[in-house]
C-alpha cells in the first residue's frame, strides 16, 4: 500500500487513509514544535492548573474525547499517573459521551478540575457538550483544548477566555474517515505537556519514535503476512496504556472494514475471564506488550497461553526487543532502539495496527477513505440531541 502511487491508491479509496497513515513521523517532529512554541503558555497553565486546588487538594485532569478522541485519553492517562506531576494532580479518562449523558455520575462540583478536550474537528455535538456540562457541574474549571482544527467550534468558542488554553495540530487534522494521525498526535501532545521527564528526553523519545514510524512502513510485506492468511475476526490485547490503545486498534478494524471482520479487545490478563471464546481458527490476536519489565511477563503470558493452546489462526507479539520476548510470531523493533516509555512507544505500535486495518480493509473489498457505504456512521458525528440540564 504504501509503495503504490497515487492513482492506483485513489482507484481503491485508499489514497487519503495510507498518506495520512504514512505521513505520522513527519507529524510527530510538528507536534513537538507546537509543544516548543507554546512552552510558555503551557508552563504557566500547568502553574495556574496546579494551584486550583490550594494546598489541600489535587487538582483532576480530565482527558475527554468522542471514540478515538475518548481512547487518546484511556492510552495516555495510566502512564502519566505513574510519569505525570503525582503531587499537584489526579489523572482521569472520562469519555465525553458519558459525561455529557450522566454529569454528576463522573463530575464532582467541589473537585477543582482541568477539563482536556480531544476532538478533530472540534464540531462534535459531544465535545462542545461535555465542555458546557462541566462549566455547569464544576465550581472551580480550566480548559485545555487539543484540537486538529483551528476553525472548529471548540477553538472558536474559547476566543478570549481567561480559563482556557487552546493547542492546535491542523497538519493532524485526517480528512480520511478514520483518525489516525489526529489520534497519536492528540496522544503525544498531552504527553509532552504533563511528562515530567526533561525536555531533552522528550525530544530524544519523539525522534526515536519517528524512525521506528518509517521502519513501520518499510516493513509492510511482514504486515501483509499475516493479512493475506485466513481470517475473519481480529483481537487487540495489551496491559497498562497499552490496554487502552488495543481499544483503538480494534475501532480502526471496525470501522475500516464496515464491521465485515469481527473485533475484540481486552487487557492481557483481563482476556480469559470471558472474552477469550472470541478466538478460533480464523482470529488474528495481536498483543501490545509492555517495556515495563513486570507488566510484560502478563503480556507474555498470555501470548504463549493462546499461541499453545493453539485456537488462533496467528498469535502475534508488537514489541521492542528485552530481556524477556515472545519468541513466537512478532512484529519486533530491534536492539538498535532503546527501550520506550509507554505513552511514546504507543505511537509506532498504532502504525502497525493502522496498517493492518488499512490492508484488511482492502482485502474485504471496503474502500479505507470512505468506509461506511451507507453513509448512517459519518466523519464528524450528526444526529445527536443535546438535551438541557440543570445542575
């Protein structure tokens, strides 16, 4: 997919999808100078941000999103409680749908909050929604908005607002169906913004992952290995942030192929209380395993636990080259890398998912770009009532 011009890519409906795909590394070298050239503003929200809550409490941070924009918050939020300014803040996911549909079952009036908005266009009934429903819940609210485009509403609608810290990515903003760079760039941004690791390390992470995004595309006849096998379900499974992601893997089988392949996700250990009867002869499971030397030992576990039961048609492990490995079917980055942190090691594993959604997607007969026939699942998300609240 990758290697093919542009118009044998435009004459299956791929073109947008494996440009943008593509394209991330370059994006994520973007995303750092954004970080750069707002160092300043950020530093003082973060300041501001912390003091919210006086002495006695920790500030929450709530990452929010929509679908991919909700999973950017579900990856980034275990690692930063572990990386992120433990002292001064408590790091949530909360989707924007749940807390536009029940408020006061995930927002608490009195805890002194931070609401960070996900959204690629900005124009979601939900997004524009959860912002007002936490203005109305919260006594004490900051803004951060990570956004893709600077003409959508949530930008727009922040002009001028003291609370409020408005962060653009418009080179991330996909006009494909699916998100794909406005996700590991909206991922790597909060990242950048609330790791507590130097600024040199950041930028070492970011350059590194860049080069393993290109080793990525380079490596697409591995990929297309297991893509030309036969298959008709695919299981996301990882442990920590990575548990988080596989719930974006999977989102991007679905809606790249139009539900014609069968998707699941768990955690590594979550995957045999139940959901492990997905797997048959004809599932491809996929496992995003963790550099953290005792999470990956679940991660490994569980792959040989599938891979010797022998009930899958493949049994892969994503991972860096350690100590530990699995020593079976892989898509492994070398030695020659040193050992990622989750939050940055998350962006070239989900450029191996992508592209495995976009060759699946092909291979069903669907068109990547343009994915959903009937037009009832959209870009931007249209029909849904906002209903009125009081708090």
């Amino acid at each position: 997919m990758f290697e093919l011009d542009t118009k044998t890519l435009a004459s299956m409906g791929a073109q947008i999808t494996t440009r943008e795909i593509k394209q991330q590394p370059d994006l994520w070298g973007e995303t750092l100078k954004v970080y750069d050239q707002n160092a300043g503003a950020i530093a003082a929200f973060i300041e501001r941000a912390a003091a919210l809550g006086g002495n006695d409490r920790r500030t929450h941070v709530v990452f929010t999103g929509a679908g991919t924009s909700a999973y950017v918050g579900d990856t980034v939020t275990p690692y930063l409680r572990r990386h992120g300014d433990a002292p001064y803040f408590v790091f949530e996911a909360i989707a924007s749908t749940d807390l536009v549909s029940a408020p006061l079952d995930f927002l608490r009036p009195e805890d002194p909050t931070v609401l960070v908005s996900f959204a690629r266009s900005g124009n979601s009934p939900e997004s524009l929604a959860a912002v007002e429903r936490a203005g109305q819940v919260l006594d004490d609210v900051l803004y951060l908005n990570i956004t893709c485009a600077p003409e959508g509403k949530l930008a727009q609608q922040f002009a001028g607002d003291a609370r409020n810290l408005t962060l653009l990515l418009p080179g991330a903003n996909d006009q494909g169906f699916a998100m794909t760079g406005s996700y590991s760039c909206m991922e790597l941004l909060s990242a950048l913004i609330f790791d507590t690791a130097s600024r040199e390390e950041k930028a070492s992470w970011v350059s590194q992952i860049a080069r393993m995004g290109r080793e990525v595309i380079s490596r697409e006849p591995e990929i297309r290995h297991w893509i030309d096998q036969d298959f008709n379900r695919i299981t996301y499974l990882g442990s920590g942030a990575f548990g988080g992601e596989a719930r974006e893997c999977q989102l991007k089988i679905l809606e790249l192929t139009h539900g014609l392949i069968a998707t699941s996700f768990d955690t590594s250990m979550g995957y045999r209380h139940g959901p492990k009867s997905f797997v048959d002869g004809k599932t491809l499971v996929f496992v995003l395993v963790s550099n953290d030397a005792y999470t990956r030992q679940y991660d490994l576990d569980i792959l040989d636990e599938i891979g010797g039961d022998g009930i899958a048609r493949s049994v892969v492990a994503i991972q860096q080259e350690g100590a530990q490995k699995y020593e079976g079917d892989s898509f492994t980055f070398g030695s020659q890398y040193a050992p990622l942190p989750a939050a940055y090691l998350a962006l070239p594993y989900i450029m191996v998912a992508q592209s495995v959604s976009l060759m699946t997607s092909v291979k069903v007969g669907n068109t990547p770009d343009t994915p959903s026939p009937t037009g009832t699942v959209n870009r931007v998300v249209k029909g849904v009532t906002i209903h009125s609240f009081e708090a």
